[in-house]
C-alpha cells in the first residue's frame, strides 16, 4: 500500500512503543515525510531507536501526553498526530485507575487541545476492542478517549483540525499479549489459559500500522474505522505454539471477557460497511460533518463480536504468524 506523505511533518505520540516503531519503519520505506516527530517518556528507548533507524527526518521528543505545554511546543510545524500513547495493560489499570484515567482521557484532552490550538491538520486516536461495552477500566478510559477524539472535531469545526479514531482487536506479539506468554511458558512445560471458550480479533503489527495510515487518506473528521480482520480461538493458539504442553486453566480474570466485540448493536446503527472495513459515524455532529454517501448499511441488530466471526485464522496461519513475530 501507497502512502503519500512526503511532504507532511507527522507525530506520533508514544512513538517508541511496538506501534510507533512498526510505524517508523513503514513510514521511512514508504518515502520518508519531511519531519517525523517521536514524543515519548522513555530516552533509552528514543535512543536505541536513533540507532536503529538513524534517517535525518527524525526527531524525538522526551515528554508525557500529560504536559499540554510540552504537546503545543512539539506540534509546532506539525500536520499530522498519530496519538499512540497509552496505559494499556489491564492489571496496571486496575491497580492504578488514578494514573490511567491521566493518561487515556486526560492525555486525551491534551492532545486535541494541543492540536487545535497549533492548527493540526489531521489527528488519528489508536483504539481498542475493549472499548465496547468495556468491563474495565482500561476499556472504560478508551471508549472515553473515543468520545472526546470524535466530539474534538466540535472545537476546531469545518475547516479545522480533523479527528477520528481507528480500532481494532489484539496485536499479535505486543508486550503483554498471549503469544510471548506462551512462547516463555513453553519451556516450562505448562501453558495457562483463562478460558478454553475465549475469542479474539487478531491483527498483525503491519496490519494495524497500515490500517491507521490508509484510515488518515480517508477520514473526514469524526469517523471510528474499524478494520475486517479474522477472530482465533485460545485453543487454536496454544495447539499452534506448544501442542504438546499441558494446559492448565486458571479462571477468567477480573475484568475480562470471553469473548469481545469491535462493533456494538448501537453502533451498527450508524456504521456502514465497506470491503476491508466498518465506518461508524458520529450519531450526533455540530461540526458539519460529511457523512459517507457510499457503503453497505448493516442490518438490525448486528454484532462484529469475536466469536460470531465470519473469518478465523486456522492452526497453520496461527503458526505462520508467531514463526514471523
């Protein structure tokens, strides 16, 4: 896939995470934008990736989504925010509510700030399945942060800065998902699962990576874009990474869920359906949103749930994905 922003001076917050690091490398293969902005908390990890990429259009910033101050100064010059930072692991987030709630609604609310007030062209809020029907807190702090990233487009109105939100369900290899898990428990000899039912959507880093740059050419401001990708069963990943392990279930944990859901019933209502993607739309704009003349209205009731799935990953692409992580 193409993408053509050469010319754009483009951030990302969070920049040194798995997300930001994909996003570099693609973005540099592409044809590198004029300036490329990595903001992030950690300087070790700002200059192992110096190392790695060492390209001149790079820049990197030590800062927190938490400071607007150090957000205006950053997005100085800039055309587009990519806002990738997050507290993510669902423990964490429950053990220190207090700390998420600074950093993935009120850094939220930095960042529009920030970008209306410097004059931003396009901002795109990375999302999550857990932020439907959420049943943590983690989940609760995003779907505020969806909130606030599509009614952002009410303060900088037609003509302003545009906001829009892409998400999407588990990143394959990410620090805290199943397959490291697995991976390092294979050794052990014992691999645990919550629950032999469980359900997720898949998606690999390149995927998700992709998806936010082609949602970026496509958005019109106020848009939640949520990609087709295909669903596994836990059982399948583990029969995938270490057939002959003996399994061990431990119960579901707090706060998690047996299966997720990417669309809601609610939602459907105002989503429309395309070949390799959902648009939900706003329910309610004041900004003079342009609402998509094209696409496949879904019907009554509709669902994109984990296990109601119309495409599954199979042991062998399962096996395939974790020998390329």
């Amino acid at each position: 896939m193409e993408f053509d922003l050469k010319d754009k001076s483009i951030m990302i917050t969070g920049g040194t995470g798995s997300f930001g690091r994909k996003c570099v490398e693609i973005l540099l293969k592409a044809g590198p934008p004029r300036k490329l902005i990595i903001l992030s908390r950690d300087e070790l990890k700002q200059y192992e990736m110096q190392q790695q990429f060492n390209h001149p259009c790079l820049r990197f910033f030590i800062g927190d989504v938490r400071d607007r101050d150090r957000l205006q100064r950053a997005m100085a010059d800039v055309n587009i925010v990519i806002h990738a930072a997050a507290l993510k692991q669902v423990p964490a987030c429950e053990r220190d509510p207090f700390e998420a709630v600074k950093t993935n609604i009120m850094g939220a609310v930095n960042v529009i700030d920030a970008a209306v007030d410097t004059g931003v062209e396009q901002v795109i809020g990375l999302s999550t399945d857990k932020a439907v029907n959420p049943a943590n807190l983690y989940g609760a702090t995003k779907l505020c942060a969806e909130k606030l990233f599509v009614q952002g487009n009410t303060y900088s109105g037609d003509g302003g800065t545009k906001f829009c939100c892409a998400r999407y369900g588990n990143v394959v290899g990410s620090r805290g998902s199943a397959i490291p898990l697995f991976l390092q428990q294979k050794n052990e000899g014992v691999i645990t699962v919550t629950d032999k039912r469980m359900t997720r959507f898949w998606i690999t880093l390149d995927q998700g990576v992709e998806f936010v740059l082609n949602c970026l050419q496509v958005m019109r401001g106020g848009e939640i874009f949520v990609p087709k990708i295909p669903s596994m069963n836990i059982m399948d990943l583990v029969t995938a990474i270490a057939p002959d392990c003996e399994v061990k279930f431990t119960g579901i944990r707090a706060g998690e869920k047996v299966h997720e859901v990417l669309i809601s019933p609610d939602e459907a209502r105002q989503t429309l359906e395309f070949p390799d993607m959902f648009v939900i739309q706003p329910a309610q704009s004041w900004w003079g949103y342009k609402y998509w003349d094209n696409g496949q209205p879904l019907s009554d009731g509709f669902q994109y749930g984990s296990e109601n799935n119309t495409d599954w990953l199979s042991v062998k692409q399962l096996q395939d994905i974790v020998a390329a992580v």
